[in-house]
C-alpha cells in the first residue's frame, strides 16, 4: 500500500509541484490555462489510458464452476519521445487579448517539457500582459508572470493503481471478473477504482475444435472507472498576495482559497479476444482487443486572476485587478484504438505468475507484471 500511494504522489503531486501547476497556470486566464494544461498533460491521459486496460487476463482458459483467481497486476506504459515536449509556438491559445513574453532571452520555438518530458531548454516563464485597444487608448498592461510546469523525465511511467482483481468461475466455462481498490485517503490526496469484466469460452460452441486439448480461445471483455482527488496545499495554492500590484488586493490578501483541488477521472473499456496454451507450467497467451477510455482533469475551486480595468470611465482604467474564477478548467480526452497483448503464464502449485507486453495503435505501448493466487475449479464439470 505504501509502494502504491508513494507513485500515486509521484505523478499526480509532485508532477503538480513548484508552485502548484494549475495553480501558477490560471494566471493565464481560464481560455490559455486550458491550452496550456491540455498540452502539459496529454501524456498522462494517453498512458492512463493504456494502463486502465490491462490486466485483464493472464490466460483464455475460463475458471471452472465457483473457481476463483486473485491477483494484483502492476503495469507501466513507454511514452513516445515525440510526446515529452511540446512548442508554445505551436498552441492554438484562444485569448487574443493576452500576450505571453519568454521572461529571458529565448525564443517561443524551444520544446517545453509535458508531464512526462525532461526539461526546460532554456526557460519557463512567461510575462503576461494585457491588450487593451478602447477608442484612441492602445497599449499593453502587464500583469504578472507565469511559470511553466518542469516535467518528471519518466520515458516509462507506472499506472496507478495498480489491478487488484477477482475472478469467479460461473457456469457454462463463463468467468466473472472483478477489479477493486479501496477507497484510500493519505494526507490531501484520496483515490479509487473499481471495474468488472467477463470471460466466456468461444471453442466450446465451436464442434470441429473444441476437443482439442491443450489450448483455449476466449471472448474477453472489461470495464473500469477511477478517481483520484488532490487538494491543493497551503504552500501550492494560488493567493492573491501573486498580485500585489493589483487595486483591489487588500480586499483578496487575506483568503485563504481553501477549495482548490485537482481531479483526474476516467473510464475504460476493452472488447476482444485471446487465446493460450498450455505447455505444463508454462501458458503462453495472446490477445487482440478493441480499448476505448475516456479520462479527465478537473480544476475545482475558487482562483483569483488578474485582468486589465477596462471601463475608460473608472479612475483606474488600464491597472490590473484581481478577479476569482470557480471551477475555471475542465479537460477531457478520448483514447481509442486496437492493441495486441503477448504473455507468459507460470503456474506453480496455487501461485501464478504473469508478464506480458502490449502494442497499441495509439502508442504508449504497455508493460504488465502480476501475481496471483489460482483454484480452476471447486464444482467438477
């Protein structure tokens, strides 16, 4: 449990560190923070995407009557060079009335790192300024300066939590498959999963074939959700003492912006087939599945931003002031494609061992390693 919560803080804390990426990014405003954001964590939505999917199965034999499995499967997916960086040259920003300038001598053309790169270049803050173009009044306010998120340089990265799953065996060589990891809450981070799946023999129903001893085919599919929330701490939230310049900062400076958090969600599912074999010990299996997911992050809270006063009437017109955004950034990410899965099963007595390596058409290609305890059957067919 230790091990599990420790990587669970390495990506979703510590890849939200400084101070606070979310946080720091807002400053950008609600429209480029999710720009922003939607770049820096695309890796994480691809690869929790991938490794949401596995584990499955370690064979396509379906466990007889009141048979059970039990297993935990850790996995950890490659992330492709081309998707560690990104350009900010390269955002499709969408507030034309903000302007970002690299804080020293740098060129927006360098790579940023995302969530998973190694980085930066050269810099990674940003001076923001507002445009305002109000009758004959053309010119730019600053406002205050951006950070721009460092990566955690992981070309591999581990899937959290890792599968801790049930099998059943039902009836008709049909096997119900489960998956659940209690609800955990360390500190300011909590998370969750849970899924079920299904197992069904399709050499059974097949007369020329089903005879034959030694190996098995199967309809595979399965289902997961999960959740991780991270409240953001005292040290890492957005205050508005970030704006001293700002009018009306003596009527922010001393909120304490207790409800900002971050959320990742998701769900997955995977349909396909896999067949095994069985050479004493040893099971070799392959699989070939459809996986789809949808994931998402979440900004939940209050954050205070800065923006330029923009009535000409105001005696302030042209200073920045403060201005609080509630639950400023939502992004979402579909993932599909098909993926290849080859493995190897070693069963000694009651415990099983399992590794297998997956290929997908989206990339993040997939490492899983399990162990498990197996009964085929406590019903005779």
């Amino acid at each position: 449990m230790k091990i599990t919560i420790s990587l669970v803080l390495l990506l979703f804390s510590l890849s939200l560190r400084s101070q606070g990426v979310a946080s720091e990014i807002i400053k950008a405003g609600q429209a480029d923070a999710k720009v922003f954001l939607n770049a820096y964590l695309q890796p994480m939505f691809k690869g929790f995407a991938s490794g949401s999917n596995a584990g499955w199965y370690n064979s396509a034999k379906p466990l007889g009557k009141l048979g059970f499995h039990i297993s935990l499967t850790a996995s950890a997916f490659d992330v492709p060079e081309s998707e560690r960086y990104y350009k900010f040259s390269d955002l499709p920003l969408q507030n034309t009335l903000y302007t970002y300038v690299p804080s020293a001598a740098s060129s927006s053309s360098y790579n940023l790192p995302t969530i998973f790169g190694k980085g930066p270049e050269i810099t990674q803050s940003y001076d923001i300024s507002y445009a305002l173009k109000i009758g004959a009044f053309d010119s730019s306010v600053f406002l205050c300066r951006m950070q721009m998120p460092e990566g955690l340089n992981l070309p591999m990265a581990p899937v959290i939590p890792p599968a801790l799953q049930l099998n059943l065996g039902l009836f008709q060589q049909t096997e119900l498959m489960i998956r659940y990891f209690p609800g955990i809450s360390i500190q300011n981070f909590s998370s969750s999963q849970f899924g079920f799946g299904i197992k069904h023999s399709i050499k059974q129903w097949l007369p020329a074939i089903k005879k034959v001893p030694f190996w098995d085919w199967s309809f595979i599919g399965g289902f997961t959700h999960f959740k991780h929330i991270l409240s953001v701490k005292n040290s890492n939230r957005l205050y508005a003492s970030a704006y001293p310049n700002a009018i009306n900062y003596t009527a922010y400076k001393d909120k304490l912006y207790e409800d900002q958090a971050y959320a990742l969600l998701g769900n997955a599912f995977n349909l396909g087939t896999a067949a095994s074999i069985k050479l004493g010990p040893l099971s070799p299996y392959l699989g070939l599945l459809y996986t789809r997911s949808w994931s998402g992050f979440d900004m939940l809270g209050t954050y205070p931003v800065l923006v330029a006063v923009d009535d000409v009437s105001h005696p302030d017109f042209a200073k920045p002031k403060i201005e609080e955004l509630l639950n400023p950034v939502q992004i979402h990410a579909n993932v599909d494609g098909f993926r290849c899965t080859a493995g190897i099963r070693l069963k000694l007595g009651y415990l099983v061992l399992h590794y297998d390596y997956s290929l997908n058409t989206y990339g993040y290609n997939l490492h899983s390693a399990g162990i498990g305890l197996h009964v085929q059957e406590l019903i005779p067919l």
